[in-house]
C-alpha cells in the first residue's frame, strides 16, 4: 500500500507541470549516450510517449555525428574538423544525409512507433522546412547556416497528433543543389523559435552546465552564462549548446535546459518535477 501511495503522490507532484504545459510545443535535441544505448533509446521513447499523451507538443530533432564519421571510415572518406565542426565536402555531404534523413531519422520514427506514439520523420528539405546558406564554403564546405524556416508541415504534422522528428539536413534555393549539412544543436535552437515552442531541451552526456569544482548549476541567467563562457568554465563542446540555449531564449523560448541523457527518464524528471536534474537556462 505504501507503494501505491507514493505513486499517487508522484503522480500529484506532476500535476501542475501537466496542466502548465499542456499544449504548449517543446523542442527536444536528442544525441550523445541516450541515441546509442538500447536501453536508454527505450526509456527516451516512453518519455516522448508520455509527454505526448498528456498533451504536449514534442519535436524530436536529432544529431549522428558519431555514425556519419564510422560510416566515412567504412568507405574510406576523408572528414575533418575545424573548430569542432565538420567540413561537409560533396562526398561527405551524400554520407551525412543517408545516415541523418535515411538511416538514423527512421530508426527513431520506428522506436517512437514502436512505443504507441504516431512519430513522422522529415528532414529540412521537405516542404522547404529549413534553407540555409554556406557557413563559410571555402572553409566549411556543405556545412550550413539556417536562414529560412517554414513551419508550415511541422504545424500541420502536430495539428493532426503526430510527432515530427528532424533530421538536420537543409535545402538551397540553389537548383541542384544538395543541401546543407546543419549543426544539431543550433538547428534545434533555430527550429524552437521558428515554432515559438515553450521550452528546449539538449540530452547530453554530462550532468549539465558544471562550475569551476564540477559541480552542477541547476539555473543560470544569460548574463551569467556568458561570464562563465569568458572565465572558461564553460569551454569544449559545451559552448555550442550554451549558444543555442541563448539564442532560443533571445528568439522568445521561455525556458532552455541541458540535462544528462545518460540518466532513465530524464525528460519527465527535467519537465515534470520541481527539483528537475539538469541546468535551466533563462532570462
């Protein structure tokens, strides 16, 4: 019985995080450990499932970095880095976009089936999602920069009770062009304000925003990330995501978290309890 009671009290804890953001779109980046462990994949579907059940809007959008690079070595293509992002050459670019649109987008649709949600997966290319530009084509080759968004097909996919998820491959106005391979994670900042969502999440694989003695900071200010930024703190790949926490909450999101992938159930615990497990990021 006292189980029993727990669970109810669980359930009643979560209750106002329920009716505040019922209806309300959230953007979920989804990479690192919870898109490489079975288990973990399992438990990122049945949180999605839930949110989705209660009412929420959830929008997947997905990195691959980790399968686009074995999938170059397997044939023998070249990739390299600069400043911790990819140089997208003609080649590398076919690679991407197999792995991101072909491959790992229809993995995740099919989980997210599998687990009672109506998941439907598009890249940036349908319906003229996302457009961008060259980063620096001379540099950074196929590697692009978002500057047109038409949520049109989203909106349409959430108004009918689906869940979108994203790979982050963008077209060109350029005809005949082959795209534009997109940061995951500014990808999801630029989509989150395009759709004037409620919240951001990036699942990583840390605790979340760490201070000087690798404690966690559970909530920052803007100004206070970017002092943490300038003392070093914040340094690595950390910084694109703080980035895209602060430009999300520039372009009107309310709320932007870094939370562990790595732990079960991390987006209910972020989302519908009060102590959450990640770092809050807002105005």
């Amino acid at each position: 019985m006292k189980r029993k009671i727990e669970i109810v009290q669980t359930l009643l804890d979560a209750l106002p995080y329920i009716r505040k953001f019922r209806d309300e779109t959230v953007v979920i980046k989804y990479g690192g450990s919870a898109q490489e462990s079975d288990e973990l994949k399992a438990r990122f579907a049945e949180d999605i499932v839930l949110l989705h059940t209660i009412g929420m809007k959830p929008v997947v959008v997905h990195g691959g970095g980790k399968n686009i690079t074995k999938l170059l070595g397997d044939l023998g293509v070249d990739t390299r880095f600069i400043d911790g992002q990819r140089v997208t050459t003609r080649e590398v670019m076919r690679v991407a976009e197999m792995v991101l649109s072909g491959e790992i987008n229809k993995e995740i649709v099919s989980l997210l089936n599998s687990q009672g949600a109506q998941a439907v997966g598009i890249s940036g290319k349908d319906a003229n999602f996302l457009e961008a530009v060259p980063k620096d084509s001379e540099n950074f080759g196929y590697t692009g920069v978002i500057k047109n968004i038409n949520t049109q097909i989203v909106d349409n996919i959430l108004e009918d009770g689906f869940v979108p998820v994203v790979a982050p491959i963008a077209g060109s106005q350029t005809l005949g062009h082959p795209g534009f391979n997109i940061n995951a994670d500014l990808a999801a900042s630029k989509i989150a304000v395009a759709l004037n969502a409620r919240k951001i999440l990036f699942l990583t694989d840390t605790a979340g925003v760490l201070d000087s003695n690798s404690k966690l900071i559970s909530r920052l200010s803007i100004e206070q990330t970017r002092q943490l930024k300038d003392s070093g703190v914040i340094s690595g790949g950390m910084i694109p995501k703080v980035d895209a926490c602060i430009e999300a909450l520039r372009g009107g999101v309310k709320k932007a978290h870094i939370i562990d992938g790595r732990v079960e159930h991390s987006l209910l615990l972020e989302i519908l309890t009060s102590s959450g497990i990640g770092t809050c990021i807002e105005l």
